[in-house]
C-alpha cells in the first residue's frame, strides 16, 4: 500500500486540524514539523502543511523542517501542499506558505500534485497562484470556513486519484 505522510507547522491549531481530517481521509500519518526528523519526508506521497503568518511568511514551526527538507532528496516523490490563512485580511499575501513550500520541494525533486483551481477564491494575488491555480489546497477559516470540509474532502478524492 502507498505511504502518505503529512508534515505540517501551525500555530492556533487551523492548519493542525485541516491536518487531522486529511489524515483521516487518506489513512495517513500527520506529524507536526517540530517533531519531524528526515524520516518524516519519506512516503510516497508527501503532504506538506503551512499556515501563512507575518506578511506572506511560512509558519515559525517551518525554520527547522525547512533545514531537515534542504538536506533530503524528494527526487520521484510525489508532493502536495496546504494550509490556512486569512484572504481578507491578508488579500496580497493569502496562503503564501504554499507557495513557499511547493518551490522548496520541486527544488528538492518532487513532482507537484494537488493543484487547486483559483476560480473559487476571492483572494487571487498570491505567491500561492501559478498561471490561475494555487499550487495546493488553500483554506480561510477566518472568513470561508463553512467551505472547509467540502474543500478537504475534493481535495483528498483528488490527491488519491494521483497516487
Ligand atoms: C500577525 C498575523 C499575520 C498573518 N499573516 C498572514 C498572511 O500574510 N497571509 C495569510 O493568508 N494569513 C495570514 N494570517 C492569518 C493566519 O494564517 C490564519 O489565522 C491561519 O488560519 C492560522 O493558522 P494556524 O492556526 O494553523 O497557524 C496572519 C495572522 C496573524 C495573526
């Protein structure tokens, strides 16, 4: 059976528990990032979670995973990353993280997966958006969170599919 990993840095617990119920939807594994070794990136499908803080900046949690990520080989792994953030509050910077930490992985080899449409979204101009799709699952529990558990759910059909 495939492995699916998901690592994931939050502070007030929204990234946590989008976290948990993917863990629930993909029978997988969800580590926090302070307590990730290199072991924890290993899986046949990997997924990487970041809430946005500071203005467009990955979760604190994130300094030391990105450290353990820059030392390992994502080479034929396959990726996909998500997390929340605040697109009223932070319309320039929404979900930035993902964005972050979807480059550091094709940097580190990955195949990326799970790129969401943006269509859906009110908050566009984002270093999360590549040529009209978030390059993961982005989330808003500030303002959107009834549409939460419908996006979790799509988007765990959608990572199967590409296992
Ligand atoms: C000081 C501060 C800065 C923030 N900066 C951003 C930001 O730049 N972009 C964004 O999308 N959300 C931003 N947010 C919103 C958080 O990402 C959002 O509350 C998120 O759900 C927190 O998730 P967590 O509990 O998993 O850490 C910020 C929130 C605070 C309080």
């Amino acid at each position: 059976m495939a492995t699916v990993k998901i690592v994931y840095g939050s502070t007030t617990g929204a990234t946590e528990a989008a976290a948990q119920q993917l863990a629930a939807l993909l029978g997988a594994e969800a580590i926090p990032v302070a307590a990730a070794d290199a072991g924890s990136f290993e899986a046949d499908l990997l997924l990487l979670g970041s809430s946005t803080w500071g203005y467009g900046e990955l979760q604190d949690d994130w300094a030391s995973g990105i450290a353990l990520l820059d030392a390992v080989d994502l080479t034929g792994r396959k990726v996909a990353v998500f997390g929340t953030g605040d697109s009223v509050g932070f319309a320039d910077t929404f979900a930035n993280a993902l964005g972050i930490l979807a480059d550091k992985a094709v940097e580190r080899g990955a195949t990326l997966v799970g790129q969401v449409p943006a269509d859906g979204y009110a908050a566009k101009d984002s270093l999360a958006v590549r040529d009209g799709r978030f390059v993961g699952l982005a989330l808003d529990d500030t303002n959107e969170a009834e549409q939460t558990p419908g996006r979790l759910a799509a988007w765990a059909e959608q990572l199967r599919a590409a296992l």
